[in-house]
C-alpha cells in the first residue's frame, strides 16, 4: 500500500524498503526526481524538507518550473467487454462515457483523500 505524505504543499508516496530498512518518500508531480530516506515519520519529514529545498533551489538556477503541468487528458486501454459495461452504465446514467467516467475519477479520488 502506498500512502501520500505532504511537505510544504508538495506531495510524496512513501513505501517502506525492507531490504534497506528505511521508509522511501518520492515526490511527485514534480519536473524531475526528488527522493529521501528515513527510519521514522520525523525523519522522513525534514529529509523530504531537505530534499524539496535542493530541487526547488536547483529548479530556480535552471529556470525550470518545479510542478508538472497535466494537461487533464489521458488515454485509458481497457478489455472490449469493460468498454461495452462502462458505456451502459453512462446511457443509463444519462451521461456520455467521458463525463461518466469523469465523475466516478472525482468521486474515488474525493474517498481515498477523506
């Protein structure tokens, strides 16, 4: 499972490493890689801290802008038979397929975040 730490106003999953004993944070939505190490929540808090200084400072040298823009499109691939269910399920809804789909996105990402 992985869960979603924020570090001033950034976001990081953080997974558990048993192989090093350490818990992992990686953030992301970020234009490039920024990674950190810890043993504990405290420390994994001030080294994502530090981590997110260093790529937000390497960023502003560069003159790149830290956040990735999502442009709010993406294909989605699913079995012919799933297709079929998911456009029933938007007739009978009395929405298109996107807006159908659109809104059970909104709504699973409004539960895992509550």
């Amino acid at each position: 499972m992985m869960n979603i730490m924020e570090i001033d106003g950034y976001r990081a999953v953080i997974q558990y490493d048993p192989e090093i004993e350490l818990f992992r944070g990686e953030f992301i939505g970020l234009n490039g890689g920024a990674d950190f190490y810890a043993k504990d929540i405290d420390g994994l808090r001030r080294e994502g801290q530090l981590s997110l200084k260093v790529f937000l400072e390497m960023c502003q040298e560069d003159g790149v802008e830290p956040r990735k823009e999502y442009s709010g499109k993406f294909n989605l691939r699913v079995p012919s038979e799933v297709h079929e269910e998911l456009a029933a399920a938007a007739a009978s809804s009395g929405k298109s397929l996107n807006q159908w789909v659109r809104d059970v996105l909104i709504n699973a990402t409004e539960s895992h975040a509550g």
